[in-house]
C-alpha cells in the first residue's frame, strides 16, 4: 500500500510496542478481509505470527463490497477458517458483521454510488 512507504509496517509495529499498556489493556488491530487478497491460510499465519506475544485483540472486518469495486467479501467459511488459524496463535479475534450493507450503509460504503 502507498502509505507503507512513508510508514512501513515494522516500523509502525514498533512504535506500537512501546505503548505503556496495564495489565488488562490490549492493543486492537483491525484487519481487513478481501476475497482472493489477503483471506488464505498464509495470510492468517503471518498475521498470527507477526502479533503473537503481544497484548493485541483482533477485529477481522470483511470487505463489505459495493457496485463498481473490484474487490468482493470472502464467504462466511473462508473467514471462520481464518479466525480459527488464528485461535492457534491465542489471540484473541473477533468477527465484525456488518450492518446497513443490504442499503449500501455499511462501513466504506457511505460514499460510494449506484
């Protein structure tokens, strides 16, 4: 992505590793799921292994697709696999579902068009 050369993954990584967390405070990653894109087996080890150890917490946020996006929302299967690849890091990983997107109102919606 074209803002990772101005801040590189490692290094935003990094940073976030220096955040001052109690003991019951976690660090939320939100990640995005795109069919055919980032939503295989892999994908989900590497970000297991890139956030194990860490007080982290994931939101696994499916693609919520739009008339003219070349992108489209992994099926219900592909993205509970992917959420039990990372239950095997013990990290703990939420499901986002979405709400409005039969009316176009879900989350990066709102400002496509018909």
């Amino acid at each position: 992505m074209p803002i990772n050369v101005k801040y590189p993954l490692d290094k935003v990584l990094t940073y976030i590793d220096k955040v001052p967390l109690n003991k019951k405070q976690f660090i939320t990653y939100e990640y995005l799921l795109i069919k055919d894109f980032n939503d295989s087996a892999d994908d989900a080890k590497k970000l297991g292994t890139l956030l194990a150890g860490k007080s982290a917490y994931i939101n696994l946020i499916p693609f919520n697709s739009f008339p003219g996006s070349p992108y489209k929302r992994p099926n219900l299967d592909k993205i509970e696999k992917f959420k039990e690849v990372l239950d095997t890091f013990k990290i703990p990983t939420l499901i986002r579902s979405a709400k409005g997107d039969d009316v176009l109102a879900a989350c990066g919606q709102l400002n496509s068009k018909n």
